[in-house]
C-alpha cells in the first residue's frame, strides 16, 4: 500500500465502485485521503459500501447511473460536482461481460458490452476532462482487461469493447499528454470477483464440470495458478494516481500474474 494521504482534498470518482475491484478501488482511495463520488446501477449496494467508507473519515456520495445512459451520465456527474466540485480522478471501471460463441451473439449482446465496457468510458471521460484540462492535472484510469490485449473464444463482443478501451486510452493519453492529464488502462486477469463467480458457472454448466473443476480452468490461465485479487489490481490504480506516476501515461498495464507479457 502506498504511503502518505496524497489524496487529501482530492474528488475521486469511481463508476461501478460499490463492489469487487470498484469496491477495492474505493477502498484504497479512501485509505489515501480522497472524497468519492461512487455511481453504479444499484443504489442499495453503492450506499452500504459507502457507510463503510465514511468511518474512514472521508466524505463519500453515491449515485444511481447506468454509465451507457448518456443523460443518466450528465445528471450523476452534475449532482457529483455540486457536492465534492470537479474530479480530480475518474476511475472508469463499470463493466459487464458475457460469453457466447459468435455465431450466437446477436445485435443485443453486441450493444450490451459495447454500451457498459466502452462507450461507458467515453461518456464519463466527457464528464470530467474539461476541468482537468482547465486545471492541468487530473487522473483517468481505465479499468480493461487482459481480454483488451488477446482474445478469448466465446466472448467477441467483451473482448472487441476491451481492446476499444485501450485504443481510447492511448488516444486520450496522448491528446493530453502535455496538459499535466495521465490517462491508462490496466488490464485484469481472473480476478476473484462475482463476476469470475458466474465464468466457473457457465463453465461448470456448458462443461459438466463440478464448481472446482470449473474453477481450475481459470486459474490455470494465471501462471501463478490463482485468481487474481480485487486489492491487486487496487493497489495498481493507487499507484497511478500518485505524484510517482506522472510520467505514466497511454499505459496498458496487466495485473494478471503473466498471463499477458
């Protein structure tokens, strides 16, 4: 864990931040002095990770917002600046992934993953990059995926949306580059999560493969022969919001125990 508090008076805003790596994420901000602003799609969630949060002694407000709803966007993001002003950081790490082999993934599914993986990104960096921008300094971290750096059978839509939020990042990252804006990507592996929860399920299920079967799978992607964990990938993002990091920028960084060289 870094050390110091250089977040201290610092708005923080992470989408999806009311559970697994956005929970951690938020955590690790916390940790280092900042107020967050929390959106995700269920507020109950989002609160309860919050209430947690302020006995840190940190101001945090959450807000309902599904991030490929542009209007939802624009009213999240203007109540967040009326309560804690503009963000200093936005970790973009609201995301959604489902399998299916191509020729079952209809128009829906492609939309899906495209709308919450990566137009998501967009409409939040719109959000916020004016007044950093305005104010030459700012942090946006992008939360991809080693699926943004290979592919993957099954998942052609999650994977096409992972490598556009690369693509974004170092497009971004270098129209900023001289403005005192970082703009990076990193890219998680397996990571313990719900959402690695519901892989070993569909695998479990497509394979006739028992829970720990399914799992082993996984984690035999991982040369460390293990998921990764949420506060790993937290601590990688903390880092990047750190004065150490300002001369990171239009990085595409896995945490994924060498899957990905």
């Amino acid at each position: 864990m870094l050390s110091g508090r250089f977040l201290e008076n610092r708005h923080v805003v992470i989408t999806g931040g009311g559970h697994g790596i956005g929970g951690s994420i938020a955590e690790a901000m916390a940790a280092l002095g900042a107020s967050l602003s929390l959106l995700g799609r269920d507020p109950w969630k989002l609160e309860a990770h919050a209430a947690m949060l302020r006995e840190l002694g940190v101001a945090v407000e959450t807000f309902a917002c599904d991030v490929a709803d542009e209007a939802a966007v624009e009213q999240a993001f203007a109540a967040s600046r009326e309560r804690l002003g503009d963000a200093h950081v936005l970790v973009n790490n609201a995301g959604q992934a489902e399998s299916a082999a191509f020729a079952d993934t209809d128009r829906a599914l492609w939309e899906r993953m495209l709308g919450v993986n990566l137009t998501g990104s967009y409409l939040c960096a719109r959000q916020v990059l004016p007044a950093m921008l305005q104010a030459r300094a700012g942090r946006i971290v992008n939360i991809a995926s080693t699926a943004g750096l290979r592919g993957y059978p099954k998942t052609a839509a999650y994977c096409a949306a992972k490598h556009g939020v690369i693509g974004l990042t170092r497009a971004l990252a270098l129209e900023t580059a001289k403005s005192g804006v970082t703009v990076n990507a990193v890219c998680p592996g397996y990571t313990d999560t719900a959402m690695a929860q519901r892989a070993v399920d569909g695998l479990s299920a497509a394979l006739g493969k028992s829970a720990d079967e399914a799992r082993q799978m996984l984690t035999r992607i991982n040369p460390l022969g293990r998921l990764v964990t949420p506060d790993e990938v937290a601590a990688t993002v903390a880092w990047l919001c750190s004065p150490d990091a300002g001369a990171i920028t239009g990085q595409s960084i896995p945490v994924a125990g060498g899957e990905v060289m």
